[in-house]
C-alpha cells in the first residue's frame, strides 16, 4: 500500500502528505471548521483540474480513515517507508472527529523518528491538545475558520490575491512547507 505521497511544492523539500476530500462535511468533505476560506478553497480548483482520480484518491483516504485499522496500517507503512522523515497531515481536508485525532496521536507516538505537521481550521471544535502535547507533531491553527484562532499559537494566514508582501512578523510559507516546521507565525499567497 502506498498511503503518502507528495506534490511539486512538498517533494522538494523531502515532505509525504495524507490527503483528504476538502469542503464541508454535508457535501463529502472533511472541513468541519471551514468558513470564509471556502470562498478561495484551492482544492476547488484542483478538483475541477484534477477529476475524478483526485477526488476517488481522498475519498478512499476517508474511507480508510474511518475504519478501526486507520492507525495500524499507518504505522505499518511509516516504519516499512523509512524514507519518509517529514508527513503534512491533510494538504487537503481536516480534522473531522476526535477519534480520528486521536488516530494521528497513536500514529505519531507509534513513528517518532517522522515529523507530523497540520494546517487545521478544526481547533474550536475538537481537542487538538493531544496532538500538541507530542515532540513530533505540530498543528497550525488557520484563520479564516468558522472558530477564531489564538493567535499566541503557532498559526497562518492566507494573503488576498495580489498581495505582494509578507506582514511584519509572518514566515512566507508560499514556496516552502519548512517554513511551516519552525515559524511560529506563517502567511501563505493564495494561488
């Protein structure tokens, strides 16, 4: 089985990432927390882009994700794919459920040599304290969510189309997904 992948924007920085369909919960997606950001969605345009294949990929990753085996065969591939050192935890999708955080905890706890990150809108409505509390795991909360974000937390913003520059203070995380390792606070260009 070949679970993690990456894009043009992630493989050159040595990054895997777990996908899973975008949008909100009614319509098939995962986004419990999204709000104005399905206005800009990129993954709209991906989908219209991309078809069917993209979509069928993240909704077997759904499927999978919500069966009792999710965690075991994650780490199962984790340890047999030791080239994998750095997972973005959904490019697409989000949090949906606490059981499927608590997935990724076991996940991460199961494969500490991988580095686990997450942009996620998912914050006010689930406990993402346990994947927090872990040393190989980090969770960027996103702004433009139904909840607001504690901006004292590391977190992103996305700029408006046509924005030229980086506030004072925000890592720009348009080119590298590295960025989004060790900043604290990220700003991403919208596509």
């Amino acid at each position: 089985m070949n679970l993690f992948y990456s894009n043009k924007k992630l493989k050159k920085d040595g990054i895997f990432k777990w996908s899973l369909p975008a949008g909100l919960v009614d319509q098939g997606g995962t986004c419990i927390g999204a709000g104005a950001c399905l206005k800009f969605c990129m993954f709209k345009k991906i989908y219209k882009f991309r078809g069917p294949r993209c979509i069928g990929a993240h909704k077997r990753n759904l499927e999978l994700a919500r069966s009792p085996w999710f965690a075991d065969i994650c780490i199962y591939e984790l340890q047999a794919r030791r080239v994998i050192k750095r997972l973005r935890v959904h490019d697409s999708g989000d949090y949906f459920d606490q059981d499927y955080v608590q997935a990724w905890a076991r996940i991460a706890q199961a494969v500490p040599r991988v580095f686990f990150y997450s942009y996620s809108k998912s914050a006010g409505g689930l406990d993402l304290d346990p994947l927090r509390s872990l040393h190989n795991y980090r969770v960027i909360e996103s702004v433009g969510g139904r909840w607001p974000v504690d901006r004292r937390r590391v977190h992103s913003i996305v700029l408006p189309r046509g924005a030229d520059r980086i506030p004072a203070g925000y890592a720009d995380g348009s080119v590298s997904d590295l960025v989004a390792l060790n900043s604290k606070r990220i700003a991403l260009k919208r596509i």
